[in-house]
C-alpha cells in the first residue's frame, strides 16, 4: 500500500514525506473521505465503488480539492490526470489505483506526526489558548478521551462554545466541523484555527436547521441545552460528549438515551460531562444529495 502509494506521489512529483495514505477499499470510503477533509495531501487507494468519482462525491462541494488520479501505475496504459471533483464525477477511469487529494490553496500546515513525532504532546491545550471560551483543561482532556478523535473520523463540535474542541480533535487528526450562527464567534475560530495551524471546517447557523446537510458526524461534542442533545445526538455514529450545568444533567443523559445511546457522566470543576456511547455504531449512512458549503479554516496566518 505504501509502496504504491510512493509511486503515485513520485510520478505525480510531488514529495512524499508530508502525505498520508489511506485506503477506500473495502467499505472505508467516508473514512478516507473524512482525512481528506482533515489533511492537505492525502494518497487514497481506491477499489470497487470506492473510485474518484465516488470520492469525489464525498466531498464536492463542501471540501475544495484537486485530485490527480494515477492508474496502471509502471503498466502499458499509465496515466496520471489532474482534475477538480466536479469534473472526476463525469470522467471514465479505467480501473484507477490511486487517487491524490491535495488542497489547491496550502491554506494549513500538515500535522507535524506525519513528519515522524507521535502526536501532540498533551491531549489538551491551557486554559488560555483559546480566543473562544473553552472549559478548563482537564475537561477538555476527559472529553477527548471519549470522543476518541482519529484519522478518519469526523467531529461536531456544537453549541454556545463551539470551536476549541474542534481544534483539539483536528490535533488528533481527525476532520471536524465546528457550528457556529453569529460572526464574532467565527471569528474567533478562524483566530484559533491560525494560532495552533489546523484545519477546521465551519458550518454557518443553528441546530437542527444547519446539521442535515453535513456530512455525518462519529462523534459529537455539545455545550448547550437537553434540545441540543436530542437534536444533534442521532447523527452521532459512535459517540457524544455533552458539556452541562449539574441541574441540567438528567435532561442531556434523557436526550442522549432516547438517541440509543448508553450514557454516563462526571462533575468535574462545577461543570458535568455526560458521556454517552452506542452499544454497536450506527451503519454508515448515505452522505446527503445536497449539501450547504461550509467555510474551509486552516493553516491562516
């Protein structure tokens, strides 16, 4: 996988050191999907139904991309094609190998445990990190641990606090949106996007209105209201975090319960995490045929 991945990066030209391969095969391709979104050069491997166009429709046209598709890589009919999304939807490919995703503008810097470390050296930032508010930092860190962020997944960080929590998990490597409705709060994440060099996505207006045309979350993250919860909570794949006061927390676990999930929670600092999990994941859902775009944030200085 790697080899042939070496090898598409090489005839493409470009260096290899900074991208990350993943594969589509075999049911992974909102995974592969999802580090595209979250990395700036991704080497996808691509298989039956899980090709360029396929990939294309993943993230087109939420996620601007340039692909460059590389087939019968060292073989008589090599070809190497650079094309946008739009235009891999309506190409014919003949049994492509491997599809580079690359982000045309370099808006964000690739995480530096691509380059050999082994991920950020504490799973939460201080407590003055942030212009956003953000709960304290041994919050954030219990939240991450149930969250589990990862290459691959993809995060919603939703409510009155949004946006550090999607920094934290974009970190992690994972791809993540943060919903914010009001200006000055996006704001404030494009600040915290170039102050730690990662890629957030926002999505602009409230919940529920503003949640069915995003791509599926694995997992959520809420600081808000029982009405947050349930109207978040059943998109959620795998898992939710909900941040509350302790008088509000039987209502966010009810709402987290009645989504089909198992729910706990902790009192840590005057704040309540209520933890919640699936006792088998949601089956990947068709991505929506409609999508609104989303404000792209990453690597700005």
């Amino acid at each position: 996988m790697i080899a042939l991945a070496a090898r598409a990066l090489d005839r493409a030209g470009l260096p290899a050191a900074d991208a990350l391969v993943v594969s589509a095969r075999d049911g992974a391709l909102r995974r592969a999907a999802n580090a595209c979104r979250a990395h700036r050069k991704v080497a996808v491997l691509t298989g039956p139904g899980a090709g360029p166009a396929e990939l294309a429709r993943e993230l087109f046209p939420q996620t601007p991309r340039t692909f460059v598709v590389c087939e019968d890589l060292d073989g008589p009919a090599e070809r190497i094609e650079r094309v946008r999304p739009a235009e891999a939807t309506t190409r014919p490919w003949n049994d492509p190998q491997v599809v580079l995703v690359l982000d045309p503008f370099g808006r964000f810097d690739a995480p530096t445990w691509l380059a050999g470390a082994h991920g950020p050296s504490a799973w939460a930032l201080p407590a003055d990190a942030f212009a956003r508010p953000a709960a304290p930092p041994e919050v954030r860190a219990l939240a991450l641990a149930r969250l589990g962020p990862r290459v691959g997944d993809l995060v919603w960080d939703v409510g009155a606090d949004a946006g550090p929590m999607a920094v934290e998990c974009a970190r992690l490597g994972a791809a993540a949106v943060a919903v914010a409705a009001d200006r000055a709060a996006r704001d404030a994440i494009r600040a915290d996007v170039a102050a730690h060099r990662v890629k957030v996505a926002v999505a602009r207006g409230a919940p529920p209105a503003v949640l069915a045309p995003l791509p599926e979350p694995d997992a959520v993250y809420l600081t808000g209201t029982p009405d947050l919860a349930a109207h978040c909570a059943p998109h959620a794949l795998r898992a939710a975090v909900a941040i509350t006061t302790p008088d509000g927390t039987e209502a966010v676990r009810d709402a987290l319960a009645a989504a089909g999930f198992t729910t706990g929670s902790v009192v840590l600092g005057g704040l309540t995490l209520v933890h919640a999990t699936r006792d088998t994941a949601l089956p990947e859902r068709p991505a929506p045929t409609t999508r609104r775009p989303v404000e792209t944030l990453g690597g700005l200085r």
